[in-house]
C-alpha cells in the first residue's frame, strides 16, 4: 500500500461506505438509527447540531479540496446545491452566529445534505487519485487568499481563518482541511449522538 491508498483510505473512513468503500465507517456509526429530526437538534446549549457538522465539514473540504488543491469549481456550484440544501449562505461555517446557526438547522434539507457529503466524497477521491504531489508543496499566499475572500469562503465574524491558512504549504489543505478536520467533527458528532440518547461508537 502506498501513500496514496492510504490517503484515500483515511479520508473514505470519513464519509458514509457508499462513498469510497471503507472498511469502517465513522459517518455510518454516528448517524446509524438516528432521523432527520434528531440530526438537527442541538441537544444542550454549547453544542452544535450533527446537521451543522457535517455542513461545516463537507464545506471545508469541497473548498480545500477542489478550490485549492485542485484549482477547479466546487461541488457547491456545479450541482444547484445551495437551493437544494435550502440554505442561505455559501460560506465555510466559520464564526457563525448561534442566530445563524439555529436558522441552518431548521432550513436545511438533511437528505439534501448528505447527498451533497456523498458528492463532494466523491469528487475528493478522484481528486487524490491524481493529485499532483508537487502541488502539495506549493505555498497558500495572499493572492490565493484573496480569491478565496472573493469566492465566499469566509463569513463576515471569521476574519482569522485566513491567517491560519495564509503562508502554509497546500500540504497543510489536504492532511487538515481535507482529512484531520473532518475526523475532529465526527468526534463531536458522536458527543452529540450520546447526548441524543443513543449509544456512542
């Protein structure tokens, strides 16, 4: 096995088995018996909904993944998604409102949602089959950033996410925003399924 499958592997464990085949998979667990109702519930004050993760998640890496890795449109743009999802802003998630928030939960479209998980999985897969590992070593520099600013991607309370990117190689896209970043959610996302009631992984 070399890198590149181990890539994919890592990051197919992060979205549902339908996705890339994966041997386990974290998504499949948290959600396993849970409705659409109970995805979007924030279950005490202080934690997100599951809803919101996999928003925020799927987010990031459609945008890491195809807007800076890849240097082509993102999943959001090329399918309708934002009137499928029902959703009202096109940005990563980052420093949103509790107000914000609490409006994505009750208006998003949760199969909608989890099919547009599916296709952004999808679409990073193919992606890191032929990902140039050169680019992994290019640098993320203003310019890019200020595409980025001008593409959505930050909301108008999260200012310093781009100065956690800004200066980093594009190898810091693909082992945070594209795999690590997710695997942090989902362990939220399964301190959320306790605190619905259900048994955690």
């Amino acid at each position: 096995m070399d890198f590149r499958e181990i890539i994919l592997t890592q990051h197919a464990r992060a979205h549902t088995a339908e996705v890339g085949g994966a041997d386990l998979s974290i998504q499949d667990n948290v959600l396993r018996e849970l409705t659409d109702e109970q995805i979007r519930l924030c279950p005490q004050p202080g934690f997100n909904s599951l809803a919101w993760l996999i928003w925020h998640m799927t987010r990031l890496e459609d945008f890491g993944a195809n807007f800076i890795l890849a240097a082509r449109p993102q999943v959001f743009d090329e399918g309708n998604w934002a009137v499928r999802l029902n959703v009202s802003h096109r940005y990563l998630g980052s420093g949103m409102t509790d107000l914000e928030v609490g409006e994505l939960n009750q208006r998003i479209d949760v199969a909608a949602l989890l099919a547009y998980r599916a296709a952004v999985g999808r679409q990073t897969q193919e992606i890191l089959r032929t990902l140039q590992l050169e680019v992994l070593g290019e640098v993320i520099d203003g310019e890019l950033i200020q595409r980025a600013r001008a593409a959505g991607a930050f909301g108008p309370h999260a200012e310093w996410v781009p100065s956690r990117w800004q200066g980093k190689l594009k190898a810091f896209t693909l082992t945070h925003s594209v795999l690590g970043h997710s695997f942090l959610h989902w362990g939220q996302g399964d301190i959320v399924r306790s605190l619905l009631g259900f048994p955690s992984l």
